[in-house]
C-alpha cells in the first residue's frame, strides 16, 4: 500500500511516497520537491490516482490551506490533516529510527532527490528539538509517509 506524506513549507513543498508491505517493510518510492505553492501541490496530490494510497497531509505551513482546498476528504483512513505541534511532532521521529535500527526502511534505486533527502536526513537529528522542530520539508513528509495507519485501518489490510 502506497502511504503519502504532504507538507508546503516556507523553503518549499515535498511530497514522499512509501510503500508499506504486510510485515510492515518501509520502501521510499517517490521523492518530490516542488515549490511553495498550492496550485502545483494540489494537482500533484490528485495524480496519484490510486484509491488506496493513504495520504497525511502537514497543518503547518500551507497544509491546512491545501487541505481547504482538498475538500477535506471525508474518508479518515485514507486522509489525514497532521496537527500536532511543539513536543507532539517529536513522536513523528520514532517511526523512522525504530524502521532504521530494525533494518525495515529502504530507499527505491535511483530516485530523482535521493541526494537531496540524503542530506536532509544526515542532518534532522541535530535539528529535532524539545520544541517539535524536525527539519527539512522532505524529511517531514517522509515522516508523514511512515506514520502507521488507523488501528481500523491496519486489521482490515494486514
């Protein structure tokens, strides 16, 4: 199942792609960066064009405008508008590290901002702080990506 994560921040937006498989294996499929712009954002969003990729859009930034703009969806397990804030975000981070310490996350070959996410993800550590900051656009999404899905949601596919 494709799980995307959605954020348009002041430097940019990114958009990241996850592949999630049954015994919960995290492949990055999709790595995106467009601009600050919702225009751009939403027409991307409604190309992924399949009815069960599971989309987590970020309420900073422009995220709550673009979930407006959105609709917002009604359906629960497949949107969600991510509002947690200061300390709150810093449980986004655990996801990630107990993926990497288990040997679960991987990256797809040859993805056109591999480079750039690289970098993005050497440098979170030093930015995650008490106060929820967790870094760039494109570690964010890919935060948002990895987010396990609604309790519901997971009995029903896995």
């Amino acid at each position: 199942m494709k799980h995307v994560g959605v954020v348009i921040a002041d430097r940019g937006s990114a958009i990241v792609s996850v592949e999630r498989s049954p015994d919960n294996a995290l492949l990055v499929t999709g790595i995106e960066r467009l601009a600050f712009d919702l225009g751009p954002v939403t027409e991307r969003i409604w190309a992924f064009a399949e009815p069960d990729a599971r989309f987590v859009v970020d309420a900073e930034g422009l995220g709550s405008a673009l979930w407006a703009v959105l609709g917002p969806p009604r359906d629960k397990h497949h949107w969600t508008l991510y509002t947690g804030r200061g300390f709150e975000r810093q449980a986004l981070v655990d996801e990630l590290l107990v993926a990497m310490q288990q040997e679960r996350f991987h990256f797809a070959p040859r993805l056109a901002e591999q480079e750039a996410m690289g970098k993005a993800l050497q440098s979170y550590r030093r930015q995650v702080r008490e106060d929820g900051v967790i870094g760039s656009e494109l570690v964010v999404a890919l935060l948002l990506a990895i987010i396990p899905p609604p309790r519901k949601y997971r009995h029903a596919s896995f």
